[in-house]
C-alpha cells in the first residue's frame, strides 16, 4: 500500500519561506509522478506544482518563480521550497502521487501552511 506523509507546514509572515517534505513508501519512487496541491477555505483543490520521473517541473502562474519543487529518488521524497510567500498561498498543502500506466492516484493528509500579512 501506498503511502504519502506530508512535513514541513506552518504560520510565516508575508515574505517568510517554508520547505514542505513528503515522503512515500509502499510503491517506487523514481516511476512516481509527484505534485503539490493546495485547498484554501472555500476555494476548489488547485495544482500549484509537478514533477515527472524525468525531473520535468510545471508550476501554476501564481508561484512561477518563487517556489521550486525537486525530488529525491534515494530518499523518496519531494520537497516544495516556497519563498516569498504571500497571504494567498495560504491552503492546506496536499501531496500527490501518480503513476498512470496503473491507475494509481494517492494523496497524502494535508499539510497546513498560514501567512500572515
């Protein structure tokens, strides 16, 4: 079974950086296409940012150039380095797994992270 355990979240001022760490056991890693999303309060679950087996990164606009997701296939985990953050990146963080040729979609419990202005 697969499973995703989030790190990392919590209460930073505007401009303030935080690192989310997620990390997966019961499946391998490298073939795993890993992503962060993010749910604020009252507002639909979003992509914020993507990464292939093949090290390929996609990020959302909103977070284009201040935060940066990498993976670490020894470790099997992926990390989202978010700086500069703003009030509206405040959301619940969730990490996801994926690989398509099985159909397998896990997420993990959610990670909280709170900016204030």
């Amino acid at each position: 079974q697969v499973q995703l355990v989030e790190s990392g979240g919590g209460l930073v001022q505007a401009g303030g950086s935080l690192r989310l760490s997620c990390t997966v056991s019961g499946s391998t890693f490298g073939v795993l296409h890993m992503a962060w999303y993010r749910q604020a309060p009252g507002k639909q679950r979003e992509l914020v940012a993507s990464i292939s087996p093949g090290v390929y990164e996609s990020y959302t606009a909103s977070v284009k150039g201040r935060f940066t997701i990498s993976r670490d296939n020894v470790k099997n985990t992926v990390h989202l380095q978010m700086n500069n953050l703003k009030p509206e990146d405040t959301a619940v963080y969730y990490c996801n797994a994926q690989r398509a040729i099985t159909g397998l979609i896990v997420w993990g419990q959610g990670t909280q992270v709170t900016v204030s202005s």
